[in-house]
C-alpha cells in the first residue's frame, strides 16, 4: 500500500527562507540546518518575479525542484519518487462523492443562516441567487446519492 501525505514526516521551505520540519505532524523541529547536512540535501534558489528569492528543495532521487521532502525509508524524496497521496485519494469515488454531497449541504446551509442581506431592495443579492443555485446542485446530488435510501 501507498503511504499518505499527511502522516508521513517532511522538511519544507516556506516563503521567506525559513525552514521547518514536521515530524508526524505535531513535533516541529526548527532550523533543520543539521538534518538538511546530514542527509546531503541540495538547496536551490530562483529569482522571484517581483523581487526577492525563493529557496528550493533539490530530490535526491529526481533531482528536481520542490519545497516539501518526505521521510520515507530512511531518505528524503518528493512526493513522486516516495509515491506518496494525499488522503482523499486513497478513499473511493463514490464515497468522495457521498462525502461532498453531505458536506456542500451543509456549508450552503450554513451560508445562507448566516447570510446577513439576502434581499436588497426586494430583490435577492447575487450571494442569495447563487447560494439557492448551489443548494439545488446539492440536493441534486444528494439525491442521486441516497434516493434509493
């Protein structure tokens, strides 16, 4: 089986040059100079458009630019060469589709109590006309989903 983005540990580049790894997503281990050493990891860096640079994490294993790692048997590689997905990608369509059908409900529900003009002048806002439209793409999912239920 794949292994999964979010529970594998990582190293990162984030904007600025300032450098963290996350090691199962809770211990966060700053200034990973030593790490970055250790494992012979290149760094890259390109002139960004409006000023300033931007760092990049070189793959051992493809030798391409990327600002994320992942720790995978014992080395650093990209998401590609660990093979590596993201979580959603290891569920069903179907399920997917379940999912954002209960979901997308839901968040429309929940927009429109707490839409605070739907009207303006008696007539419905572009928020208020576009929320109904979403909500009947919704329940027309919803519908085809649990309408043998």
């Amino acid at each position: 089986m794949r292994g999964v983005v979010e529970q594998t540990p990582y190293i990162t580049i984030a904007k600025g040059g300032e450098r963290y790894t996350f090691v199962h997503g809770s211990n966060i281990i700053e200034d990973i100079d030593f790490v970055i050493d250790r494992y012979m990891i290149d760094i890259d860096s390109t002139e960004c458009n409006y000023g300033g640079w931007r760092e990049w994490l070189i793959c051992p294993i493809c030798e391409k630019r990327k600002l994320s790692l992942f720790y995978q048997d014992y080395e650093f590689k990209c998401k590609e060469c660990a093979g590596l997905l993201y979580d959603i990608q290891t569920v069903s369509e179907s399920y997917r589709r379940t999912f954002n059908a209960l979901i997308g409900t839901l968040k429309i529900k929940y927009k429109m109590e707490n839409n605070r003009r739907p009207y303006y002048n008696g007539e419905l806002t572009k928020r208020s006309r576009k929320q109904l439209r979403d909500l009947g793409r919704y329940s027309g999912l919803f519908k085809e989903e649990f309408g043998h239920l």
